[in-house]
C-alpha cells in the first residue's frame, strides 16, 4: 500500500513538473516573439500573458519580472546559438571547419524561415539589462565567444589572442547579421550564400597580386554646438543601453543639463533617435564618397573606406549609431531605416565591384561582400569589449585587414 502511494505521489510529481515545464517553454516562445517585435522595454507582460492565454498573476508565478522573463530568453537564444556554434571534432582543418559553422548558420535561417524552428531573441536589447539579472547572460555569452574561438583556431594558432579576439568579433557579428539580410533570400539560395561566406571569410577580397597602397582618407569633424552634442550623447546611450534604455533624463544627465533645456533643442525622443540615424548615414555617405574619390585601385578604396569608419567608431567623434536602435523603431520607421542602410551596403557592394574589374579583388559576390562590410563596421564600436588594447591606430590591422586578406592571414 506505502509502495503504491508513494509510485502515485511520484507519478502526480513527475506530471506537474512536466506541465509547468511545458508552460514555461510556453512562456519563452511568446516573449521570444514580443522581444523580438517591440524590443524588451517594449513589451510588457500583460502582452505575454494574453499571447499564452494566462493572466498576468500567473505569467509572475513563473518570473517574478519582466526582465527575469528577458534575461531567460537571452540565456536561451546564447543557448541556440552556442549549439550551432558547435562545430563536430571529426570535422579537422579551419577550411572545413569554417565551411562548417557558416553552414550550421544558414541551415538555422533556413529552418525558422520554413517556421520548423522559432527565431532565436535578436540581443538588440541585451544591454539594457540591470545588474540584478544581467551577469549570467553576460557570463553565458563570454563563454559563447570563447567556444566560438576555440572552434576557429586551434592551441598552436600563430595569430596572438588579441588578433584571435578580433577576428572571433568579426565572424560572430557577421553570424548575428544573418538574420538583416538573409530572410529576405529564397531558402533555395541558402546553400550557395553559405559557401559564398564561407569563401569570404576564409580568403578574404584581395586579389593575389594585389599590392597595397596606403591610401587614407579624413572624415570631416562634426560642428561643434547643442545639437551635436545631444546627438553623440544619445548615440552613445543607445548603444549601451539600448534604445528604451537611453531616457531623456539620461541622455539628459549625460551631457548636466536639464529635461527643459532637452526639450528646447529636441522635440523628443523619438525625433532624436531618427536623427542619430540620420547622422550616422552621412558619416557613412561621406566616407563613401570620400574612397570612391581616391585615385588608386578598387580595394585600396574599400579598405581607406572601411579603415576611416572603424577608427571614427574608436575615435573623440564616435560612435555611429548600431543597428540593434532599430528594433524598437515603430514600423514605418523601422522599415525605412532598413531601406536606408540597405542602400549604403549596396554602395559596398559597388566598391568591391569597381575592385572586381579593376583586379584589386578577386571575383566574389558583390552582394555577400557588403554583407560582410556591415557588420564589420558596426561591430566596431564593440572591438575593445574583446581587445581592450585595441584604439583608433590599430583597428585596421586588427579587423579590417582580416576581411580583406582573409581571416587566417599573417
């Protein structure tokens, strides 16, 4: 009899253990989803709740917060993406093994684009996190890094780790950008968009005989008055914080002034915001421009181009907005913003084609280069995360040349 119940009191156990997991899978699918579509801040839990048919009350009874709810949602889309990262041990060599994790990548687009798998949560808002939940998803995504570095070079690699570093930043921003660009692909193209990256990742844009030239070229400095100075000091907040997390008393309290004097240079928030962006295409557009005037080859223009924007993202001037700002743009904005920056990649993308005819670069995609110049250049304002020796001097060595001569080189 002691034996029977104690099999029923373990069975009834086992059964609401498997519910409540069930329900908390529930939970996560659907602010994986709201996170995704309104941002962290933009989403609020009376949403979830109604997403998964539960109240409020309930929804708490789970996570006491909304950004506990986030944080478990970041830690398992850090998750996914370490699984996919993980690169099998039969697979030898740093060809193959590339070749590998930038098909694992494609193959996981391809899934949640067929909707056999759910969108992993974009880490647009990750920063907005506290300190209360933040340091295990902090935690999680270093050991991520790291994992995904030791799958890109072996213990004896020559590279030092701070080039390790960089060049890991590098593909890692480039895996994340995926998502930008690639859905709007037909699944049928996948497979070759894998191993057009992976191609150029691993040899780079030069062309064998390509000789550099040193080629520079000078952003102008931006005028210095109110305005500009709102301008960086949301920029920068955004960047940190994440757009709902870059207040007006913040952005405010950065540069010790008062929400009124805010107000009389700004209409508000949201019209600074489009202006950030509005700033950070016109650096880029001058840069642009600025290369393309240059009287030496295709790839010494993209490369001065790209050398002239990293070291302004490390530089007094920066940083240029990133692109996890638009998550939390409302619609019409949001989508104009992308139609824009899908723009200034197109302009990549001519570049290396003026390179390709030139003979500077080797024959490549055009297309699949520029989606590779993105990520770089925004990914820069990040670099000394990794490399904390790394400045407005040695940013070109350390990121920009290992996309242009390959991410092995010297």
């Amino acid at each position: 009899m002691d034996s029977r119940r104690l099999i029923q009191k373990s069975n009834r156990v086992t059964s609401q253990t498997a519910r409540y997991d069930e329900k908390q899978k529930t939970i996560l699918a659907a602010a994986t989803l709201a996170f995704n579509e309104k941002g962290v801040r933009g989403t609020n839990l009376a949403d979830i709740a109604t997403a998964v048919g539960l109240t409020t009350p309930s929804v708490t009874y789970y996570y006491k917060k909304k950004e506990d709810l986030a944080a478990a949602c970041f830690l398992e889309g850090i998750a996914a993406y370490a699984e996919v990262n993980q690169i099998p041990d039969e697979v030898t060599g740093k060809e193959r093994r590339l070749a590998a994790l930038i098909a694992a990548h494609f193959t996981l687009w391809s899934d949640v684009a067929r909707q056999t798998r759910q969108r992993p949560i974009m880490f647009d808002d990750i920063r907005t996190l506290s300190e209360r939940v933040s340091q295990p998803v902090f935690a999680a995504y270093t050991e991520m890094f790291k994992q995904l570095r030791a799958s890109l070079f072996s213990a004896n690699a020559p590279q030092s780790r701070s080039d390790q570093n960089a060049r890991t930043h590098l593909v890692l921003g480039s895996l994340l950008w995926l998502p930008v660009w690639v859905l709007r692909q037909e699944v049928e193209d996948y497979p070759f968009n894998a191993t057009g990256i992976a191609d150029l990742l691993l040899h780079g844009l030069a062309a064998k005989n390509w000789q550099p030239n040193d080629a520079t070229i000078v952003i102008p400095m931006p005028e210095s008055g109110p305005r500009e100075a709102f301008l960086q000091a949301a920029t920068k907040l955004i960047n940190e914080h994440g757009y709902h997390g870059a207040s007006v008393e913040k952005i405010s309290a950065r540069l010790n002034v008062s929400k009124g004097s805010f107000y009389h240079h700004n209409r508000n928030k949201d019209e600074l915001v489009l202006d950030c962006f509005e700033f950070t295409f016109a650096v880029i557009r001058h840069a642009q421009n600025a290369g393309r005037a240059l009287p030496h080859s295709g790839l010494d223009r993209l490369r001065a181009t790209c050398a002239a924007l990293v070291e302004y993202q490390l530089s007094s001037r920066g940083p240029l907005l990133r692109g996890t700002a638009l998550a939390a743009l409302p619609g019409p904005s949001r989508r104009e913003m992308i139609t824009r920056m899908n723009r200034l990649s197109d302009r990549f993308a001519s570049m290396i084609a003026d390179g390709i005819v030139d003979g500077s670069i080797r024959p490549v995609d055009p297309q699949l280069g520029g989606q590779l110049v993105n990520p770089m250049i925004n990914g820069a304002a990040e670099l000394q995360r990794w490399c904390p020796q790394a400045n407005a001097e040695n940013i070109a060595r350390l990121y920009v040349d290992p996309l242009i001569k390959g991410l092995y080189c010297a």
